[in-house]
C-alpha cells in the first residue's frame, strides 16, 4: 500500500486548532509541535524581545539537530 505525503502546518493558536480538529473529525491531521519548541521560543523572545512563529523555530531546531534526538526518545518509548 502507497502511503501518502502531508505536509503538516504549525498553526500558531494550537488549543483553537485542536479544538477545530476535532469538531472536523481531522485530529490526525493536526501537528503539534514538541513542547521544547515553545520553551525554546519563549526563551529567544524573553533574551531579544522578537517573537518567531512556532514553524519558523520548530525549523531551526531541526536544522541544528536538536529535535532529532526528542523524537528518537519518542519513538522508541511509544512504538514499539
């Protein structure tokens, strides 16, 4: 079986999206992001005072490698 290719937007109000998911019956396709992601960018925000969307940080930590090794921990403690 072909499996299909989604491209996952990080909407920026997660709790209005999460709710919207699941009115719609979509949940699968909501992404959440890591919740490292958002102590990350309150910390850029609280050291610069520029607020970046939560894409735009969950990108750069993937760049740099630093949400490899969160969803390697995932993965092996949730699917087996």
């Amino acid at each position: 079986m072909a499996r299909k290719s989604v491209q996952l937007e990080t909407p920026e109000n997660i709790l209005e999206a999460f709710y919207d998911a699941i009115r719609k019956n979509k949940l699968k396709d909501l992404h959440i992001p890591h919740s490292s992601v958002f102590y990350v960018r309150a910390a850029i925000e609280s050291d610069t005072g520029v607020r970046y969307t939560l894409k735009h940080v969950e990108t750069a930590m993937k760049a740099e490698g630093m949400l490899k090794d969160v969803w390697d921990t995932c993965a092996r403690m949730y699917c087996r």
